[in-house]
C-alpha cells in the first residue's frame, strides 16, 4: 500500500511556537518522503484542528498521520479518536513531543527547530512502518500471586484479598513474617514490632481468599499480562501438615534440624548452631 502521510505541527499557544519555528518544521516535513500534506495551526487538539485534520484525510487520501505537539499522555487518545472517526485504524497514528522534549529544555529558538525537525523526521520514519492493529479481548484470571511472606507481602496479600480476589502468597520461609518478626520496636515509633505483626500474620493463615505456601520457591514464570502461569516447587515438610500443631515437642527428639537459615546440632546438652 502507497504511504500517504499528513504532518501536523501545534503551536501550543506560545508554548511550542515561543520557541520552536512551527513554519520551518512544517516545511521541512513536507520534504519528507510520503509526505503529503504538512500544516501547522495554534491549537491541534481543539475542534477546529481536529476537523482540519479529518478533511485532509478525507480530500488526501492520507492513511497515516503524525501530530507534533505536548506530551502523548496528555492527547494521543484524543488524536486517536479523530482518526477512527475519519474511518482509519488508530494505530496508524504516530505523536511527536516537541513541547516538552524540545520546547521546554532550551531557549535557543534555532536548537529548539532543529530538534523539532528530528523528531518529525523520526516520527515520520516511525510511522512509514505501522500496521493496522486490532484490540482484542481475552479472557483474565484475577487472582494475585504475592511472593516473600515479609510484611509488605503480608500487607499486599491482605489488602487484595479483602477486596474478595484469591491471593497465593508465597514465602521460602518456614514461616511468613520476615525480618520484622526479629525485631523488637520499630522505627520512628518505636512500637512493638510483634504487636503490629503477629495478628496481621494469623489474618494471612485465616483469611478465606489466602492462599498460604511457605516453604516454597516460585522455580518458573510462564504467559502473559492476566493470564500467567507459574511453577511452585514445595519443599519437603518431614512432617504430617494436617496433624502438626506447632507445639514444638518433636524438636526435644530430633538430633538433627535442619532449617533454610541455620542448622542446629544438638550433643547431649551442647547446642552447636552453623549457617547453612
């Protein structure tokens, strides 16, 4: 398909223009290849530099357009919106930002042109090579994965879950808690830490919309934004998990236990403690 492409340079009241020459610009992509219309105007995001833009695409035949203005964030949608109103796809659109990318950072008015026909120039080029694309809709699965049982896993596992979204929180651990569950007081307050922490640490072990796996590493990450699927490798426990209550009596037996952080040996009644 033959490029026809339009170039629009705003003048962004006195924003863009009180810098940049928007007539050498326009002049200068109109010399661009594919080029076939180059206007510049003061406000192209208003209804007037809208209509004037659909007329051309209308009278031109143009099938890609670049705008030279502010920042994308602020009006690609905008300028999207026209294009699918003239009957064109709205990724065949390109924005080039000469306000704050160029206007704004100089006031060298000659720098300032020179870099505004770069970036048409670049923008330009961009948009020789665009497709036609579709939006499409997927299906999404809501629910969270949270990995490291710290506090901030703690908090962000609780905060999505009570909003009724299955979290799986996932901490290499033992136990959730983290570093905080070591510390005494925290800081600037000097709280508790183990009053601030414990009972958000059994809302996570009783909240119906928690997931709880410690003792475990997340080993693969596969998909893609809202439908990913991840590998979770849980350790060996030694233990009946259904049956095991915490009291910690099997430890007075055991010679050896081993633990991810330290491994504690245990002589008669000499306690030896090694990193792992």
């Amino acid at each position: 398909m033959e490029r026809r492409i339009g170039v629009y340079i705003c003048h962004c009241g006195t924003n863009i223009a009180g810098t940049v020459d928007v007539a050498a610009v326009a002049e200068y992509a109109l010399g661009l290849d594919s080029v076939l219309v180059a206007r510049h105007y003061e406000h192209m995001c208003n209804d007037p530099g809208q209509n004037m833009i659909k007329e051309d695409i209308k009278e031109q035949g143009l099938n890609r357009v670049v705008v030279a203005s502010c920042s994308p964030q602020m009006h690609e949608p905008t300028f999207r919106r026209v294009w699918e109103d003239a009957g064109l796809n709205r990724y065949l659109f390109q924005m080039a930002n000469i306000r704050e990318h160029c206007s704004w950072v100089t006031e060298d008015r000659r720098q300032a042109t020179e870099k505004a026909k770069a970036l048409v120039s670049a923008a330009v080029r961009r948009v020789f090579y665009h497709e036609p694309l579709e939006i499409k809709e997927v299906p999404v699965n809501p629910n969270t994965l949270v990995v490291g049982g710290g506090i901030a896993g703690i908090q962000a596992a609780l905060e999505i879950a009570d909003s009724e979204h299955k979290v799986y929180l996932v901490e290499r651990e033992p136990s959730i808690g983290g570093a905080m569950a070591e510390f005494d007081k925290t800081f600037p307050t000097l709280d508790c830490a183990a009053c601030i922490l414990t009972p958000k640490m059994s809302l996570v072990g009783q909240h119906p919309y928690i997931q709880l796996m410690t003792y475990s590493e997340v080993v693969e990450v596969s998909g893609y934004v809202g439908n990913f699927k991840v590998k979770i490798r849980k350790k060996a426990r030694y233990v009946d998990v259904d049956k095991c209550n915490g009291c910690g009596t099997c430890w007075n037996m055991c010679p050896a236990i081993v633990m991810p952080s330290k491994r504690i040996i245990r002589k008669g009644d000499v306690i030896i403690k090694e990193a792992v």
